[in-house]
C-alpha cells in the first residue's frame, strides 16, 4: 500500500488561492475514482475536486472556511501501489482531520465547475463507490432540510430541527421523523416546550463561501466608491397596459414577459445619451473604460446568497431575447449550473426585488460599475393628471451611482431618460 498526496488543483485565470467549502468525505472513507471530496470557491465560481484515484482517506489538509494557496496539499489518499508521495515529500504534513460533514448535500447557488486534481494516477483498484453516511443529528451552523409544514410544527412544538434524523431523500426531516423525535425518550434530547417559552440557545455560524464574498465584495464596494443614491417615481400604468396586451396576443408562442425586459430595453435606449454611465472604473490604475456594448447584470437571489448573472449584448436582444436570457441565467443560478463567464463582465447592474421591492431602496454598486438600476413594486395610488385625481399604477426606481464618475446632473438625466422612456412606451422601439 502507498499514499498518494492530492494538492489543491490550478483553477486557472491567474488565482493563486482559493477557500476551502465544504469537504464530503472525512477521515476513515472510502473514496472511488473520480469521486467528488471537497468544493471550493474562488472569486467567480465553486469548483467541485474529484478525486483521481481510488482509495482510503488518511488526512484533509484544512478546514471550511480556511484559504488555501494553489499547490498546497488538499488530501492523503490511501492506495494500492506505490502512490505518489515520494513526488510530495516537500509538502508539509497533513493538519488534524476536518470534521465529517453533514449528510444532507447543499443547494448551490453559485456557478460549480469541475477540476483534475494536480496529480498523475497510479494504475486504478477496484474500489466501489463510497456512499454517503446515514442522516445524523446536525451541528448548530447547519440547517436541515424540511417542508414550511414541518418547520412550523416543530416550532410549535418547541423543537429544533438540527436534532431531528432525517429519514427523507437527502436527510429531509419528514412528519414521521417528528411523531419519532417527540416519541423517543433521552437526556441528551431537548424537552419539548410551548412556542411562548424562554429560549437561551446561541449558534455561532462561521462566515464562509458564498457568504463571504458576498460580504466581502459589498464592503469593498461601500469603502472605494463615493455612493449617492437618486429616486424617481414613474407612471408605469402604459407600460403595463402594452405588456398585458403583447402576452395576451404572443405570450402563448414567445413566453411570456415580465417587466425586467422593458427596464433592460429603457437602459439600452437611455445609456445612448449617457455613456458616460455604462462604464467600468479602474481606481488602482486611474482609468475609465467606456463601452458601447450594454453588458446588463441582473441581481438574482439564490437560496444561500446574492448572485449577478450577465445578459450580454442587451443592444441587440428583442424583448423576448432579452426575457428568454434572462430566464435561462436565472435558472442557471438557481441549480448552479451558471458557468464564470455567465456571472462576469457586466457593465451596469439592475436589480430588483419584485413584489418585495418596498417603496426606496439604496443598492450597491457593483464595482467596478459605476452605476446600478433599483426597481421597487408597483402600486395603485391616486395621483393627479392634467387637474383629476386618478388611480395610476406607479413604480419608484431607487438607483446608485459612483460619485467619483458620475456627476449628480447627468445621474438625474439619464433616469428622467428612462423615466419617459418607460411612461411613453412606444419610445422604447422607436429608433
């Protein structure tokens, strides 16, 4: 038997290091060819790392949440053979194992790609497939899988869930994993309390992955760009009454369209007379770049974080492109199949939160944007027209801008540009 030594593979585009995730095999496991062992994130994407070589897991190089540098060993393998750690002897020894991760497999929002590992295989055993351990109870930082049904019952009944053994598919917590739960009798099980009782319980959750990139890039944002924020209301009432009537007429053989099409086609219109707005400003080295392509980032939320997919070339989407793009990126976050490219390269962002949207809102920049189009929900109210008072359909777009570029003047003319842009529709297409 030999060991064979797996270090952290090079992702590519120039990253020297990358964070640790999530490891899905511990110390002690069978792992076959092929056989994905950890997830880590770079920048832009998660990236699974598959395992070349089949065998026994003797030590994990971190721990979640650790930034590793490229070259840096990952994972001992025990194998069959000579292995390949006379090549890695210079490779420091392995820390103490990570601990086992939860059996329940996690949504991932963000794009994952798969990599070799930097490694050369050994001839392959025959080792079958490690399969993953029983649904066990959970640590506090982890949250199970369970229907809104049973996550209220198990409110109500003063349990947490972390607890509870799923027997679902992938450890999902079902009724009947509650009836047992509150039927078992041990010490080392909370008691069941009313929903009004006192609770003193903490949980410490380490900010990791996607979470951290997020925070980190957000505060980066607040930090380099001078924010100002600049709202406008708009009558949307034509613009609804066009969209109602084109999904009545084609929404059957196009889709139909929501509203985000027609916000991406008022910026592609407006940005004509601005372009000093749809740019990317380079602090460190003092440049602006202007583009005459509009490369839109569209905020989406996935289940574990904010991600920008880009519609790119929106110049030259109708707005069924426009919509079916949309729709695929978004679906493309939702199961993390978004490939790095999908998720970069944008030159103004829109973001919006649908029904949600609130009244104002103050988005951040997405560097190294300058600028960021918020769209807050529409509403029925009263407004005056021409001296009546009439039941309008009205809509506020909350938007920022980067200070250090764009001028408060042209910030208020490019959205009064949109503005009339979306209350005279038919502007939209007139070229």
């Amino acid at each position: 038997m030999g060991t064979h030594v797996i270090k952290m593979p090079d992702i590519g585009e120039g990253i020297a290091q990358v964070e640790l995730v999530e490891w899905f095999v511990k110390v002690g496991d069978m792992v076959s060819e092929d056989q994905v062992v950890a997830d880590v994130m770079t920048d832009k994407a998660t990236v699974d790392i598959p395992s070349p070589v089949a065998g026994k897991v003797l030590a994990l190089g971190g721990q979640p949440g650790e930034v590793m540098a490229v070259g840096s060993e990952l994972i001992r393998i025990e194998v069959e053979g000579a292995g390949n750690l006379r090549e890695s002897a210079a490779a420091p020894a392995a820390p103490a194992p990570a601990p086992a991760p939860a059996a329940a497999p996690k949504a991932a929002p963000q794009a994952r790609v798969e990599v070799a590992a930097v490694t050369a295989p050994p001839a392959k055993p025959a080792v079958a497939p490690a399969s993953r351990p029983a649904p066990v109870a959970r640590e506090a930082n982890e949250r199970p899988l369970a229907s809104p049904a049973v996550r209220k019952r198990a409110w109500d009944a003063g349990i947490e869930l972390r607890f509870v053994i799923g027997t679902g598919p992938a450890g999902r917590v079902l009724h009947d994993d509650l009836d047992a739960y509150l039927a078992q009798d041990t010490q080392t099980s909370p008691a069941p309390v009313g929903g009004y009782a006192k609770r003193n319980d903490e949980q410490q959750i380490p900010v990791i992955g996607l979470r951290r990139k997020i925070a980190e890039r957000m505060q980066d944002a607040k930090r380099r760009a001078a924010h100002f924020s600049y709202v406008e209301e708009v009558d949307v009432t034509a613009l609804e009454e066009l969209r109602a009537q084109l999904n009545q007429k084609w929404g059957d053989s196009r889709g139909k369209l929501t509203l985000l099409p027609f916000l991406v086609r008022a910026m592609v219109v407006a940005l004509r007379d601005f372009p000093q707005i749809n740019v990317r400003y380079d602090d460190q080295a003092q440049v602006i770049t202007r583009f005459g392509a509009v490369h839109v980032g569209v905020a989406a939320q996935s289940d574990n974080g904010l991600m920008v997919p880009v519609v790119k070339h929106a110049e030259s989407l109708t707005l069924w492109g426009a919509s079916d793009e949309i729709a695929r990126l978004a679906n493309a976050v939702r199961t993390g199949k978004a490939a790095r490219e999908e998720l970069s390269g944008s030159t103004i962002t829109l973001t919006s939160l649908g029904a949600l949207g609130g009244i104002v809102s103050t988005p951040v920049i997405n560097l190294p944007e300058v600028a960021i189009i918020g769209v807050n929900r529409i509403v029925e109210r009263p407004v005056v027209v021409k001296g009546q008072i009439v039941v309008r359909k009205m809509m506020n777009l909350s938007s920022s801008f980067d200070h250090r570029v764009v001028d408060g003047m042209d910030a208020a003319l490019f959205i009064q540009a949109m503005r009339g842009l979306l209350e005279q529709p038919a502007t939209l297409f007139v070229e």
